[in-house]
C-alpha cells in the first residue's frame, strides 16, 4: 500500500506562518508605467507557483509504500541415532528407532507445509552430530541406529554453533532420553538447553521407550578400586560394588582374579553375595597378598547367570604395580622445652602412616631428659628405609649417632627433617652430621635456646597455605593429590597452617635442591626442598600442623600427602629403582578415549637427564604397535595415544638414549574397557528430556508425545504470522531535482520577463 505523508519543517503552523507572511508580495507591482494586465496576471501567476512550491518543499512529501513480509526461520529437528534405540519397549514392543522413524513419517505433510514458511534442517546425533537431507517433508535416516554414545548435551551445542548465523524457531528433540556419554563428549544436556532459553528458542522433546525395563535382568561391576602401587608380603585389598537389577533371592560368586608371571588370571579369593528384593548395590571386597615385585593385572569379576542379556559388564579390571618389600620408618619427635612433650603434630603424623599397612613406623619421643642419647646399634640393627625427624635439637642425640644416621642416608635411605621450634639451624643443626645431608645451607648464627621465644628472623608466622611448586609444567608426585587444575585447587581449599621454618632460595645448597611447596604469602617462601644424597633422599618440610587437615575435614589429604612424602624418601615411588620411567594417570580407560602419559630418565645418582632421546610404541590388543611421539617438557617428556576404539590391554614401551646410548627401557599397561554404555543401561529417561523442555517453557517450549507431533507442528506453522514484519519504503519528494528545477526555473522565467519589459 502506497500513500503520500508530510513532514513539514517546524510543523504545519510555521508552515501556514510562511504563507501568511509571504501571501501579500503577490500584490506588489511594478512602480513604472502601468502594465498590460496579461503581464500582470503572467507575474502574480509566476510568483504564486513559485510560493506555492516552496511551501510544497517546507511540507516535505514523501511518498510511502508498506510492505509486510516474512521473515526467515529455521526449525531444528533432531532425531536420535545411538544404539540405545534399538531396545524394542515402544508402543506394541517396537524398537525405538522404528517408533521414532514412524512418528516422523506421520508428520511428512506437516513438516513439508512448514517447509514453505521456514527453512527445515535436521541433524541425525548420538557421539557426534551428521546433517540429515531433507525433501518432501521426509528425513533420510540411516537404516539403523549404530551410534556408540548418546551426548544429548554436545550435539544441542554443535547444533546451535552450526546455525549461529540462522533464526531458530525452534528446536524438536526426539530420543530415548538417556544421556550416556564419555570425555569430551559428556557436556550436561541442562548447560546447552539454558541457552535456549535465554534466546527464546522453545524446546520440543518426544521420548521413546520405557523408563524401566521391566524382566531384563542384569549383573554388572560397576566399580573397582586399589592402590596402582602396592608392595610385595603386604595384604592388598580391591574394593567395587555389584549393581544388581533383577535375580532376587538368587546367589552369586565374585572373584578376585590376579595375574600370574606366566600372564594367565587366576582366582586368589572369592566371595558370594545373595540379591534380595529392592536392593540393587551390593559392596564387596576381596584381598590379595602379592609375593613378587612387577605389574600385574588384576580384575574383579561377578559371574553371568544364564541368558544373560549383557554379559561384557560383569568384570572390571586395572593394573597393579608390587614393589619389593614395604617401608620401616623411625619417628624422632622432640619437645619444644627441656623435660616437655612433643606437640600434637607427631600424634597425627603417626595415626597417618599408620592407615597403611606396608608402613611400619617406630616412634620415640626426645624429651632431653637423657642428653645425646646413642642410637647407632639401632640404626645398625634395624636397617630403617626412612627418618623423620620432626622439632628435635642436635643434642636429642649423640653426634655419631647423627653420622650413623647420614651413612645410611648416603646408601640409601631417606630423610626428612620437619619444621619445629629447634628443626634446621634454629636446632644447631649447622656444622652436625646431618648439615651435608640436608638440601638447606644453615648457619650457627640461626641457633635458637629453648628458654627463648621463636625468632621471627627464623620462623613465618601464620596462617599461612602450602601450595605445589611447578616447575617446567610438573608438580611433584609428593604434592599431586588431584589431576590438573584440581590439584592446585584442592591444596587452595585446605585449612591454613600455623607457620613455618623461614627458609630462603639463596639457602639451597645446590642446583640439585629443588623447592616443590611454597607459601601463599606474597614472598612465597619455600616450605619443601627436595634433593638426592649419595644413594639416598632428603627433604626439608618447613611446616608442623599439618593435623590441622585431619581435623577440619580433610584427613583423605592429610595421609596421602604423608604417604607420598614416605615413598618418595625410601625411594618406593612409582619410578623408584628404574633409570628410564612411565608413568600414566590412571590404568582403566573408555573406549576412543585419549591416553596421556608421562615418560623420563634419570642417571645413575637420580637425576634427570633432559637432553635423553625417547622411543615410544604403543602394542594393541590386536598384537599390533604404534609409534607415538614423545613432546619434550621440561625435564621430562609427554605422549598421547588416541586409538584406544578397540578394547582390551595396551602396553606403553619406553626406550631411551643419551648421548647415543642406550639408557634403558620401561613398560606400563593400561586397559580399555569393554563395555556398551548403550546397552549396558538401555533404560529410557523420558523425565529428563520433560525437565530440559520444561527449561522453555517462557517460549512454549514442553515435553510432548511422539503422537502429537504433527499437531505441534501445525501449531508452529500457525505462528508464521509472528515471524512477519512491516516495512515502510520512503521516497521523499521534496529534495529531488525536478523540485529544485521547477523552483529555479519559476524564479529564472520571472526575472527574464522583467528584464525582457524593461521592468527592471
């Protein structure tokens, strides 16, 4: 529709003002002889369509067409492809992919109609997302639904990123309902769906299936749980729970199956578990006593009943690394007076140490009451693998008992000195037998008496955080409690110390000294320096309230961290007694997951040799081996390995060179598991998809039956109307050079009639 508007200059009042105010020049004639009244009118006539244009250009005019028109869309539609919809519990025991397929086709007329108005894609999703084609109202889906993973989450986002440039009318889900996915492709189906509804795109979800799956029984493993490391004649436990659906009343064996060195599996303990009705998770754990060091399988396994459907996820297994012998510690704890007590610091270090049983841990009291005592047939005797020495003054013992203490440290053993009030040089360790043991240098100037208060040029006042060190991308395993970021969260998230050991980084007494643990403060300050001595290791732990983690929730940390820092010291570490090391962060892994590992060498003394040359293959279940390439980090390499879609035991193989050659080798395995995430669980989940649509619901969004279908998509075809808009085209008039023509030629006309009768 086309019509004139105006848009006078000031408004119609100065408009009609301008008219007013001009209308009497009309009468002004010339002041010379009297004219012809044909010249006369000629004039009036000329200046009146000359004011009469030029009130026409103070109007403005435009001309004005209106124009309605619709705007583009695009209706998603996302059927769902994985495995899961192949149970066959729809309407009349049809698979679920049949029951989907037909639903869709009874809407063809519909989706053809809406075709007309908006643009129709589909996306065919289950792991990863593939474009459907669509013509006719008809989606061309695969013949049959083969997808591994059901990621709910990941395809809505790989959708909205592929049509970020479109308007989304809406979004039509049809699935089963049951997310079931593995890393990367495991993003929460409720991140992506909230951004829906921030846009005000409506969610429409159809499920397919039943949420239970009435008389199919099933017996699986679902968890397992051990140590990677264990030492040789100490009991090792394996921990998981049976989940049980169906077979009440019924009992069944678990057992415990341990490698042997000629690498068959064989049963070492077994236990029955009974299932009774309305119970479904039955804990079990069985043990294991391993009598040779080397790394073995171990799997928990629950036995298949006959006709079981799923029968792949009934055992679970890991690898386990023996190492030889177990760890004995000697505990010296001083008092921080003459004839006192030792703090509360020992107490829970010992309770610590003592939750593992492959530690065995000797404890003794210094109270001073007998000066330098002698401990040398004791430390002869006893042969202790680690030495904690924890607030004890020099004069605890005797000086040679301090050299026996060192000698054993320089063949081999670890040693520890902790922070306290007469620890380090404050203790008058400078100049002792242990000063050449420590990785600190200390001056006699820094000794402290037990009559005098802490010095502060000495000790860090709290409260203070111990955080991990990273150097060259690694933490040290005695400060790993978490992967990744995690790791540095979790020390974050720990209750404060008291205070601590001043240490400085000018006092490291070689570049073999490294600090692995500073303070939060703004110095950060180290709190733990590490080195080699000889054959051994020692440490310098500057704090003593760590019981304070025990106490405030945190007693998980406090004994792993404890652990860690025994058998790093009595080199029992997971790469302790081999020069060439890998080291992977877990054993068990999902299928088409992405293996990553950590690989190095050391000389003979320990250290690491950074300039080491590495070979590195990868041996699959199909007796096949891969090379990988090892990425220098640091001191140390890292590997990644992602063909891991077949499942079964691979073996990383290290080989190293320096200086061309060769260093040595070392193997570690690692299991992908065998399990079908969709069929394991086929139950459908149709309250999930009810409480992502429900998310919409500010834009219409709801959880639907597939049956109403077409008459949601007749409701969407309805709504074209809101996706139309009015667009007005303006021609102005006014501006043009036709108008500025006539006004210049009205003007140039009069003046040239003038001129022509002598008028001017």
């Amino acid at each position: 529709m086309t019509g004139l508007s105006f848009n006078p200059v000031g408004g119609y009042w100065l408009v009609m003002a301008a008219g007013g105010a001009l209308a009497p020049l009309l009468a002004l004639g010339p002041r010379q002889r009297k004219q012809p009244l044909k010249r006369r009118a000629a004039l009036v006539a000329l200046r009146m369509l000359t004011l009469a244009l030029l009130l026409l250009a103070m109007l403005r005019p435009a001309l004005e067409t209106r124009i309605t028109r619709k705007l583009p869309g695009t209706l998603i539609v996302m059927p769902d492809v994985s495995r899961s919809m192949q149970v066959a519990d729809s309407v009349g025991n049809k698979p679920r992919y049949d029951a989907m397929a037909q639903a869709l086709s009874a809407s063809k007329d519909q989706l053809a109609k809406l075709a007309k108005t908006w643009d129709v894609h589909g996306y065919a999703f289950s792991r990863d997302v593939e474009p459907l084609t669509f013509s006719e109202g008809r989606f061309e889906l695969p013949s049959a639904p083969q997808g591994p993973q059901t990621a709910i989450g990941a395809a809505l986002e790989d959708v909205l990123a592929r049509e970020a440039q479109q308007r989304i009318v809406a979004v039509v889900l049809l699935s089963d309902g049951a997310q079931r996915a593995f890393a990367p492709r495991d993003a929460p189906p409720q991140t992506a769906v909230r951004r829906l509804a921030s846009d005000g795109i409506p969610l429409y979800t159809f499920s397919f299936g039943q949420p239970s799956l009435g008389q199919q029984s099933d017996l699986r493993m679902s968890d397992l749980l051990t140590n990677d490391a264990v030492f040789a004649e100490t009991p090792t436990t394996v921990e998981g729970v049976v989940t049980a659906a169906g077979y009440a009343n019924q009992q069944f064996k678990v057992q415990l199956l341990w490698e042997t060195a000629d690498g068959k599996m064989e049963a070492v303990d077994t236990r029955t578990i009974s299932i009774t009705q309305g119970k479904r998770r039955y804990p079990v754990q069985l043990s294991h006593t391993p009598r040779v060091p080397g790394e073995y399988k171990v799997t928990l396994q629950v036995e298949s009943p006959e006709g079981e459907l799923v029968a792949s996820n009934n055992a679970q297994s890991t690898f386990v690394s023996v190492l030889k012998g177990g760890v004995k510690v000697l505990y010296l704890a001083g008092a921080p007076r003459v004839g006192g007590a030792p703090g509360l610091e020992p107490r829970f270090v010992r309770a610590a140490l003592a939750t593992h049983a492959d530690l065995h841990v000797e404890y003794e009291a210094i109270n001073y009451r007998t000066p330098e005592l002698d401990y040398r047939n004791r430390l002869r005797e006893d042969k202790f693998d680690v030495f904690l020495i924890g607030d004890v003054d020099v004069n605890g013992l005797s000086t040679q008992s301090w050299k026996e203490m060192a000698r054993a440290v320089e063949r081999g053993a670890g040693l520890a000195m902790l922070g306290g009030f007469h620890s380090f040089g404050p203790g008058g360790f400078a100049d002792s037998p242990l000063e050449s043991v420590l990785p600190i240098n200390m001056s006699r100037t820094d000794r402290q008496s037990f009559n005098e208060p802490p010095r502060p040029d000495m000790h860090l006042p709290g409260p203070l955080k111990m955080l991990p060190e990273v150097r060259s991308g690694q933490v040290h395993p005695i400060m790993r409690l978490a992967d990744g970021e995690a790791n540095e969260a979790l020390w974050r998230s720990l209750p404060p110390l008291d205070g601590a050991n001043r240490f400085d980084r000018l006092q490291l007494k070689s570049a073999a000294a490294q600090v692995w643990a500073i303070s939060d403060q703004a110095d950060r300050a180290p709190l733990l320096v590490l080195s080699a001595y000889g054959d051994g290791r020692s440490a310098a732990l500057a704090v003593d309230s760590t019981w304070h983690w025990q106490m405030e929730g945190f007693g998980e940390v406090h004994r792993r961290f404890w652990r860690q820092l025994v058998l790093w010291l009595a080199k029992k570490d997971e790469t302790a007694g081999e020069r060439v090391w890998v080291r992977l962060d877990q054993r068990r892994f999902q299928q088409g997951s992405r293996v990553d590992f950590t690989l190095g060498a050391d000389d003979p003394q320990g250290n690491p040799m950074p300039a080491a040359d590495y070979t590195v293959e990868v041996e699959t279940p199909a007796g096949t081996s891969e090379s990988v390439k090892a990425a220098r980090r640091g001191a140390d390499a890292v590997g990644s390995f992602e063909a891991t879609a077949a499942p079964g035991d691979y073996r990383v193989v290290v080989s190293a060179r320096h200086n061309g050659e060769s260093v040595g080798t070392a193997a570690a395995r690692f299991s992908v598991t065998d399990q079908d995430v969709e069929l394991d669980q086929p139950a459908a989940e149709p309250m999930l998809l009810a409480s992502l649509a429900r998310q919409t619901a500010d834009s219409g969004g709801a959880g639907l039956a597939p049956e109403e279908l077409p008459d949601l998509l007749e409701r969407l075809e309805q709504r074209a109307e809101e996706f139309e808009e009015e667009v007005v085209e303006t021609v102005t008039l006014w501006d043009r050079w036709p108008m500025l023509l006539a006004f210049v030629g009205l003007l140039s006309t009069e003046w040239f009639l003038r001129k022509r009768w002598g008028l001017v």
